[in-house]
C-alpha cells in the first residue's frame, strides 16, 4: 500500500524553496491556496507553501503592473490599481469564496482558460520564473506542455505594459453566470484610433484562443469604420468552439464577432 501522507514545508526564502523543489525525491510541488490541489491531489510528498515568501501584492512600476504569484483573486478582484475590466473578468472566473483562496500563481500552472487568463494574454502579460529568474510570455507558456516530473518552474508573479487600455464583452446564462463566449481586447487609442491591438476569445470549457490575424486588420480602426472592419475581421476569427450545456459551437461562433466589436467599441468610447 502506497503512504498518503504529504508534508507541508512553509520556507521563509525563496532559496530554500527552490532547493526543496529541486530535490529529486520526494517529489515535491508549490502550494498556492490549495483550491486546485484539494480537487486534484498531486503525485506529490511535499508541497511547499509559498505564503512566506512575500509573493502577494499588485503594484504599479515604470510603466509596468505587477502582481505577485500569491496574489489571491480577490485581491485582483478589488484592487483599484488594476483595469477595471480585469478585476470584473476575476469575479466571472469563480465564486467568492474560492476567490479568496485562489491565487494568481495557481491559476497561471492549472492554465484553465476563462477570463483572467484571456485578459492577461491580450494585456500582452509576462509570467516570472524561477529558478531561472525570466520572464516568458504568457501565450508561450500556455502553449508549453506540462510534463511528468520534469523539474518545477515556480511562478513568482506576472507583469504588463500598463498603457494599453482593456475591454472585455460576454454573454452568459445569468449576468454571473461563467461566460458561454468572452471577448478581451487591449489597445492603445490615440487620436481616435486603435493601436497595438490584441484580441482573446474563451468562454467556459472553451479554448483560449489570440486572434492574431483579426487584431492586424481592427489596426487603426476608430469609431467611423469599426463596423466595416469588423465585418472583415470576423472571418478572421478562429477557435475550435466546442458544443456543450452552455450553447453550440454554430452559436459561439456567430456571437464572438459581436463581442470583439462591443470590447473595441468599449475601448474606443473611453479613449475619445
Ligand atoms: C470547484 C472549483 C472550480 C474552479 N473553477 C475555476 C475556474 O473556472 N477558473 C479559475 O480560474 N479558477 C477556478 N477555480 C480555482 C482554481 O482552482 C484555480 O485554478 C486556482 O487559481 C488555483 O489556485 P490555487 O492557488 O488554489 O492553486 P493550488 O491548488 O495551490 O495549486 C494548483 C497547481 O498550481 C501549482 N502552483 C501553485 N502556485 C504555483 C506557483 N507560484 N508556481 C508554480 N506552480 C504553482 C501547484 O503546484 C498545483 O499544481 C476553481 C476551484 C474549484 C475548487
């Protein structure tokens, strides 16, 4: 019979942490707020608590956001230092409860699409590693596949240009419902004109899908010809949507335009 137990070690610097997740035996796993851990128990011996190791925080830089790999949700959720668009997105990840557990870190290594991770893709967001100490982008590392026991990379935290304004648009069953499709889009707006675009489609159970070659033809686009590029873009846009509870993947695919148009409008509204 196989032993159960699994030790929980709380190390105080970042040092020790990486030297325990790099012992070969016993297997050892970062521990964020245990909410993913709990459902899914690790083929792990030890799970190292990050809380010592002063990764929780949200600041604002040199031009850059930063939040720590132990920021919980909630936090994201309720800090006036981030877009807006980004903390309402956190609110329709999932429920209050686990929100105050949850941490970014956390939800960066499970890699679940939904909102946070579409809106930090579309603010161009960089993930921060160790024991490296780089920074990846963030499209890179969700296309990176997670491998039996190769050796752990800890995330410390994750940073984004903060010029570029975020908008988000869904639909959903009820208004708190998790989204059947979600729309983000970040963009720089200067004399009426979007710049630097980048547009993200999800939705529960969905891919996470950037949508590149939309975003080259919306370049440039202002209040005048959004709707004529729009038109142009929609063809453009490209995700394997998958029929489920929430609605057909024929559904999915004929609404997704009308969001990406709604976030860029959003974008274009606010930036007049
Ligand atoms: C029923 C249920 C439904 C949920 N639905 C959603 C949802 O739809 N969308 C959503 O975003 N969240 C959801 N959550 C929360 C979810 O578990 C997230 O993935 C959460 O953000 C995980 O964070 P955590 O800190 O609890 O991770 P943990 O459970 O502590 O860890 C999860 C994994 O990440 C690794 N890890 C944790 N921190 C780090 C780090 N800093 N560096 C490297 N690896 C790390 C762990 O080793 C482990 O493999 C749900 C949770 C539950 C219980």
């Amino acid at each position: 019979m196989t032993d159960p137990t699994i030790e929980v070690v709380k190390p105080s610097t970042m040092r020790e942490a990486l030297r325990i997740l790099a012992r070969p035996s016993p297997r050892a796993l970062p521990l964020g707020g245990g909410t993913h851990l709990a459902l899914h128990p690790a083929a792990a011996k030890v799970l190292v608590d990050l809380s010592g190791l002063a990764l929780a925080g949200i600041r604002v830089k040199g031009g850059r956001c930063e939040a720590g790999a132990m920021t919980t949700l909630a936090q994201i959720a309720s800090s006036s230092r981030l877009p807006a668009a980004l903390r309402t997105a956190v609110r329709r990840e999932t429920n209050r409860n686990l929100r105050q557990q949850a941490t970014l870190g956390g939800a960066l290594a499970v890699r679940e699409p939904g909102p946070l991770l579409a809106c930090l893709l579309a603010l161009g967001a960089e993930v921060a590693l160790e024991p490296e100490k780089v920074g990846e982008g963030l499209d890179r590392w969700l296309r990176r596949k997670v491998t039996g026991r190769r050796s752990v990379q800890l995330i410390t935290g994750v940073s984004w240009d903060s010029k570029p304004s975020l908008a988000c648009a869904d639909v959903a069953r009820s208004p708190m419902d998790r989204p059947i499709v979600f729309a983000a889009a970040a963009a720089m707006v200067e004399g009426g004109r979007l710049s630097s675009v980048r547009v993200v489609l999800t939705g529960a159970g969905q891919p996470l899908v950037p949508q590149m070659k939309a975003a080259r033809i919306l370049e440039g686009a202002s209040a005048v010809d959004i709707g004529d590029r729009m038109m142009a873009a929609a063809g453009m846009l490209a995700v394997d949507w998958v029929d489920d509870i929430r609605g057909t993947a024929e559904y999915r695919a004929a609404v997704a335009p009308v969001l990406v148009r709604r976030a860029l409008a959003q974008l274009l509204s606010a930036g007049a």
